[in-house]
C-alpha cells in the first residue's frame, strides 16, 4: 500500500532510497514516476542520478554539495505539491512478436504448466495493456505489468546463460522484452524484431517508465516488414 509519506533509507554515504510504498500498484508507481519528474526537472544541486523503480527511487547525491537532511527536506516538499498533471501522457507501443517455435522456446512448457493449449497462452499474453513500470536490469530492459494470473509463472529454476535479443518472456506476474542478449531465468514466449535499444538515439531506450504496451502477434513471414 502507499505510504502516507515518504519513507527514506541512506544507501551508503552517496544514496538515499526514497520508499513510497509496499506493493506493485500502478497508481504508486505514478507516483514515483511523477517525484522523478520533478527531481528530474528541477536539477536539485548535488544530485547527481535518479533510478526510479516500482514503488522507489533512488537518489544518487554528493554529500559536500547537499547535506543529506536538506536533500530529505527538498524531497518530502515535492512529494507534497502532488499535481498528476505534472505527468506527461503515457505514450502506447504496439509491439509485434513472433510467438512459440524457436522464437518462443518456453511456450510450451508454460501451457503444460497451466494445463492450457498453447495458442491460449498467447491469447492471454497479448490481452492486457501493459504499463512499464521501471527500466533495468539491461539498459532498456522493461519491466511490465500485470501478466494475468492464468499464466503467472514461477521464473526457471535454472536460468539460461544467453537468451537472444528481442525474446518476450514472462515471470510470475510481469513481462518483459530483452533488449539486448544476456543471460535471463524468466520463460520465453515470442520474440520481437524492434530494437529496444540504440545508445546512438535519443532517448537510446524505445520504452520509459510509465509507456503502454500492447503486444500482438505476426507470422514469420512478417519478420522482415518490422526490422529497422
């Protein structure tokens, strides 16, 4: 549940995790998206990075430019101005994928798992908006939300050493889309020709906190139409 203020946690001596809640709720998470917005915005002296994540941020800051408690005091004071109006619209991604086979290694098994047919899994997978909650892991990698409950997985118990650029994989109630290949222990469903990551572009990442995404599905022979 969202606190009824801010709670901070000093990370160290350059740090401070600014905790605005207990749970995934896309409602808190605006609200950190927001707070991140405004630090953003305001170039706070002696901040020097801000992580958002579901229900945190993380506020990177030089100690000899900013006391800690006056940091704290400038954060609890923006969390207070709360204006939604602050918060740009999300914009929405339609992103194709190219589902089971070798694109989705794991379609199976999450079907069996569920004691589905395959091409359910898929419907289910694609019906929901999701919204990004954070970015992390990889540069570009979004954490999206909410898988619904009938195909929410347990992650691998053994994850793999290289899952391929582009894979769309899911984990408990979340999905997400590596955007760049890595090892991963999250169930592979599909796979995506956009390229969610280009450090020479700004912004390098296609996806930021607070994006919709809607998942939908081509065939093989439709790969070629999406590549950049």
């Amino acid at each position: 549940m969202p606190y009824k203020q801010p709670v901070f946690r000093p990370m160290g001596d350059r740090a401070l995790l600014v905790e605005l809640g207990d749970e995934i709720d896309r409602a808190l998470n605006q609200g950190v998206r927001e707070l991140f917005l405004k630090m953003d915005k305001g170039r706070v002296q002696g901040v020097r990075d801000l992580v958002p994540s579901y229900r945190s941020l993380m506020v990177v800051y030089d100690p000899l430019t900013i006391p800690l408690l006056s940091l704290q005091h400038i954060i609890a004071d923006l969390w207070l101005r709360h204006d939604p109006s602050s918060i740009p619209e999300p914009k929405v991604v339609r992103v194709p994928v190219v589902y089971g086979g070798k694109y989705g290694p794991d379609l199976e098994w999450v079907a069996s798992y569920h004691h589905l047919a395959p091409q359910d899994v898929v419907n289910l997978h694609r019906e929901p908006v999701y919204q990004v909650y954070m970015i992390g892991f990889t540069p570009g990698y979004p954490y999206m939300g909410e898988v619904p409950e009938a195909i929410s997985t347990p992650r691998r118990e053994t994850p793999r050493t290289v899952v391929p650029r582009g894979s769309v994989a899911i984990a408990q109630r979340q999905t997400g889309i590596y955007p760049v290949q890595s090892p991963g222990g999250w169930h592979i469903l599909g796979w995506t020709p956009l390229n969610l990551f280009e450090p020479a572009k700004w912004p390098p990442s296609l996806l930021e906190m607070g994006d919709l995404v809607k998942f939908f599905a081509i065939g093989e022979d439709e790969i070629s139409q999406w590549q950049g």
